[in-house]
C-alpha cells in the first residue's frame, strides 16, 4: 500500500471525517438543509420546556456540545415525546449536506474524492465508489452498466441476493442462471464451478459479463481466479457481490479477496464485516472492461443526490482503520475467534463448519491447496470471522439453536435448519467469546437432561418441525433439478396485473408460475422470483421454511399461507 493516494492525502487522514468535524466546530449558522439546522430544532424545544435547565439553554448555539449532560429524560413526559438523546443529536451536528468544502458524492473533487481514492489505495482498486445504499446500490449499479441495451444477456450465479435479481429487472436483462457448486458435506452452495462458467461464456458469447456471490453468507469461499480468467479470456468483465468480505485481504488469516483474484467490479458491505454506519459499503473497479463514465451515471440514478455524510465518513473512519493499522486491526478479533474455537472444542455437540481438510485445526484459515482436495474446490477457504456451528446430535434445529442464544443474550447473525452463523469481526473481543460459550454450555446442560446425545431426533418447539439433517437445504441454496445453465430467462419491470393473479395455497402452489417473489430472510436470496414456474420441490421447500418458522419477504400473504401465482393462460 502506498504513503500517498493520487490526491496526495496521507492513509492516516480521513479527509471526509475531518471536514465533518470542521463544519461542527466552525459553529456556521445554517440556512442551507437538512432542516433540523445541525440539531438545532430539539434545542430549541428543550429551551421552551419549563425546567429545562441552565445547562440545557446553554445548550442552543456555540456551548452546546461541552456543556449538555445527557438529557434522555426517560419518563419524564413532555420533554422524552420530542427530543432525542444526546448521541443522537451529537450526530446531528455532523449531518451536513453538500455545501461549501464538503464536495458532492456525484462529481467528487474535494474531500470524497480523497477518501475514495485512500479507500482504492487500502483494498487494491483502481477507483473505489462510496455507496449510501448498502451493497445493494452497487449491485444494481453494476448491472445497469454491463447491461448496455434491452434484453442483454447476463451470466448469473442462480442463489444471489434480491438486489441482483432486483438488477436485472430494472435492466431489462436476460440472466442465464449459473448452478453454484454444492458443498456436499455442509449441503451449502457456494459460487458456480469453474467447469460451469467455462460452458457458460462458451455457449453465451455475447454475454455482458458473469456475476457471482462470494463469499457466501456463512463465509465459504474458493480461489476466483481461474474464473476471473475464464471470463477475460472471453473478453467479459467479472463481477463478484462481495458483500460479506470487505475485510478479505487484508490479513494473513483471511481469504483473498476478489480484486486480487482479477474481478473486474467488486461490491462490499463495508458495514457488514468492517466497521462502517449501517448502509455504508463500497464499490470497486479495476482493469478496462467497465464502462466508468457509464457506471457513474448508474451509480447517480440508484443513489440519493443527498447522500448521508455520516454514512460516508463511517466509510472514510473504516479504511483509515485498515490503513493504519494493516493486519493488526484484525488481531483482537482473530483471538476472539480463536479462544471461541478452542472452548467450543471442549463441546463436542456443537460441531464448526469449515473445510474438510481444516477440521478443528489452528490455524484453520485461509487458502488450502484446491489440487488437495478433490471434490471440495468450491470450498477451500472459510472466513474465520462467520463461525457457523451446528448441533450435531439433531436436538436442536438451527433456528431453535438460536433461539436459546438469543435468550441466554447472544444474538446470533442467522440461523437456517441446521447452522447458526455467529458473526464475529475485528471489533469482537474474548469476552463476547466467553460469553457465547457461556450460552453453549448452559444450553448443552439444559437439553441433555431431556435428550440423548445419541438419539438424533428432533425436538419439536413452539416454531418448528422435526428436521431429518441428511434433508438439510439452507435458505441460502435455491437451487434444485441440477440444470448446470438455465435458458435466458427475460426480466422485466413489467407489473403482473391483479387481474391475472390468483392466490393459491402453498400446498397447491407447485406447477403455477409464481406472481411474487419469495425470499426467505435472511440471507435475502429469492427462492422464486415473479413469472418463474413453480416446481413441487420449491413449493415443498416453502411449506418446510414456513412450518419451522422462516421469514419471508415478498409473500403479501403475512401468514404465508397463500402465494399469488399467474392465472394459468386459458
Ligand atoms: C450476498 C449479499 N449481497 C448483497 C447484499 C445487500 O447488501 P446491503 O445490505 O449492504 O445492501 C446482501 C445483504 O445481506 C447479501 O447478503
């Protein structure tokens, strides 16, 4: 990584916080949005209530941030029903709007383009792009840039997040669904198989580009470079929704990431796995296949003209972070991990995901050798940070595994039938560990008394069925009949009418074409998307998620017990 950025801006300033600070301090009166005025009109309503204080009247005007105690008055009616606490209206003060010295995301030249150019600088790019939308603004942007003309055709991993299907309607595109690789030992899908793309590019070359998922959302990964080979070779670009690693890279202990395998364009939830604001994210370009003039004016249409400064400079804070301290920022958060993992040795019954050749070992990160391990080359990395564990005597199902977290106070990412994904980052410390371990052996103790270790049934809770492990399918798999490439499938944002719907139950539902779409949540990957027929084994696969007490988005039915489908045409 270099001193300098092409600005010239040293990696331990953060340009863009830094000027959020200047606008607070420089006390300027406000006659510019947003319309709280810097905070200014709960002050104000502070100072009008009887009894507010000295303190709190000085609050209004240049004292206010040395001077105002924490005024969360909670119960103490009617100054709680307007005012926000203090952190709030902290934040406030540095929720500045594009004005003088704070630059415009849309045609950066000042302090964002700095930050943006130190990010590209810290995670390997040639141009990096803020997003104020989550990884999902990238995504969509993405794809409305390949997507030069109507009906382009898209290479797509099949089980990808709502916002790559969301992509290709509003591109008007043709996706070619891609079968991802299935790990056999987990169940789970990771991205296609080099032997599938190789098909793909061969017998679409006119496609626009391949889109792939990677890491998945428990963390599985492999080496992207032979695929982004395979797609340059073709002259495509390579785009991969990294929206679960935007740590990757940047220590020894963790995967590559998908710049350096040669993707072309690469999305990150930099909130996600770093430690941006919610909604903060990243996207990154290198290499001449993207039309950049073109993806700015996509990233302009998905993106707000007033983009939350906030949520940037949490972009600028995170990347200085890294800058900084390089590999040594992950280093509490990596112990965490490891004392987890050595306590969770000690109990036998929740078992760790990871790659075969890694089982239970320290360290057991990073990149094994594919050529090791035949069968497995769609899985030879795993993100240390998504501890992903299951119980391996059955009793408890992932969901109700998460249940009793949750109620011993760990609040887990997410779970699915079988696995809880325990989400740990550089921010976690050997106290979380212990206290999830805590969790486990307390609910190890509490479930023995009932059940056998041996006996492998199911217990059935409130929310769940029997769950027979070898029928395991993750909410992250929406694959079924093994098809290595579908035909073209056409999106659209042509709206299915009401008059040619029909609500159907769930159990009948399998040989409609579905009129919604259905995405289990999360991780937020649709089962079955508007117009695509219904096949009985997706239908079952519903009606399971829904009896073990999965959420859906998309259903209008908030009950899930009926899907709007198409009217069978007469
Ligand atoms: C694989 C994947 N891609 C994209 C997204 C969207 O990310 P964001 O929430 O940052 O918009 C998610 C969200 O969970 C995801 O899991």
């Amino acid at each position: 990584m270099n001193e300098h950025n092409t600005s010239g801006v040293g990696k331990n300033r953060a340009p863009l916080y830094e000027a959020l600070l200047a606008y607070r301090d420089s006390k300027q009166r406000s006659f510019h949005v947003p319309g709280h005025k810097n905070g200014q009109v709960y002050y104000q309503w502070m100072q009008s209530f009887e009894g507010a204080g000295d303190d709190l009247q000085k609050g209004i005007g240049g004292e206010r941030n040395s001077v105002v105690t924490d005024y969360d008055l909670k119960g103490t009616a009617p100054f709680n029903h307007v005012v926000p606490v203090r952190a709030y209206l902290d934040m406030m003060e540095m929720d500045v709007t594009e004005i003088t010295g704070t630059d415009d995301l849309h045609h950066p030249e000042g302090v964002i383009k700095e930050a943006q150019d130190l990010a590209a600088d810290c995670f390997g790019a040639e141009e990096s792009f803020f997003l104020v939308g989550g990884s999902t603004a990238g995504n969509l942007s993405l794809l409305l840039t390949i997507c030069d003309e109507p009906g382009s055709i898209v290479l797509v991993q099949r089980n990808v997040h709502k916002s790559v299907i969301h992509g290709l309607m509003l591109a008007g595109a043709r996706a070619v669904f891609l079968e991802p690789w299935v790990d056999p030992e987990s169940g789970l899908a990771v991205m296609p198989s080099i032997e599938t793309v190789q098909a793909a590019v061969q017998r679409y070359p006119e496609a626009k580009g391949v889109f792939v998922t990677l890491p998945n959302y428990y963390g599985m990964g492999a080496d992207l470079t032979p695929i982004a080979e395979i797609c340059h070779e073709a002259g495509m670009p390579l785009l991969v929704d990294e929206a679960h690693g935007a740590h990757y890279g940047q220590h020894p202990e963790l995967p590559v990431s998908a710049l350096s395998c040669g993707a072309d364009g690469v999305v990150q939830s930099t909130h996600k796995m770093l430690a941006a604001f919610t909604m903060g994210a990243m996207l990154h370009i290198q290499g001449p296949r993207l039309n950049r003039s073109l993806l700015r004016q996509r990233l302009a249409m998905v993106q707000s003209s007033s983009p939350s400064y906030p949520v940037m400079a949490s972009l600028d804070l995170s990347r200085r972070l890294l800058h900084v301290h390089g590999a040594d920022a992950f280093t509490a958060g990596l112990a965490a991990v490891k004392a987890f993992k050595r306590g969770l040795a000690e109990l036998p019954r929740f078992q760790l995901l990871q790659p075969a050749d890694s089982l239970q070992q320290e360290p057991a990160y990073g990149h094994e050798n594919p050529a090791a391990m035949p069968g497995r080359q769609g899985y030879t990395a795993q993100d240390p940070f998504k501890v992903v564990i299951y119980d391996d005597t059955g009793v408890l199902s992932g969901y109700g595994l998460q249940q009793q977290l949750e109620a011993c106070g760990c609040v887990p990412e997410m779970s699915d039938e079988r696995y809880v994904v325990l989400l740990f980052s550089l921010g976690s410390t050997l106290q979380d560990a212990e206290h999830v371990l805590q969790a486990l052996r307390h609910i190890n103790v509490a479930y023995k008394l009932e059940h056998s270790l041996e006996s492998k049934v199911s217990v059935r809770t409130d929310s769940q069925t029997q769950i027979d492990p070898p029928n395991y399918v993750s909410t992250w798999n929406n694959i079924e009949e093994h098809e290595r490439l579908s035909e073209p499938v056409a999106f659209s944002l042509q709206p299915i009418l009401e008059k040619d719907m029909i609500g159907v139950s769930i159990e009948d539902c399998a040989g409609y074409r579905s009129a919604e779409m259905v995405i289990p949540y999360p991780p937020g990957i649709p089962l079955v998307y508007p117009g695509e027929r219904i096949s009985p084994k997706v239908a079952e696969r519903i009606r399971v998620l829904r009896e073990v007490g999965a959420k859906f988005q998309g259903i209008s039915d908030h009950t899930y017990q009926k899907l709007k489908v198409m009217k069978p045409e007469s």
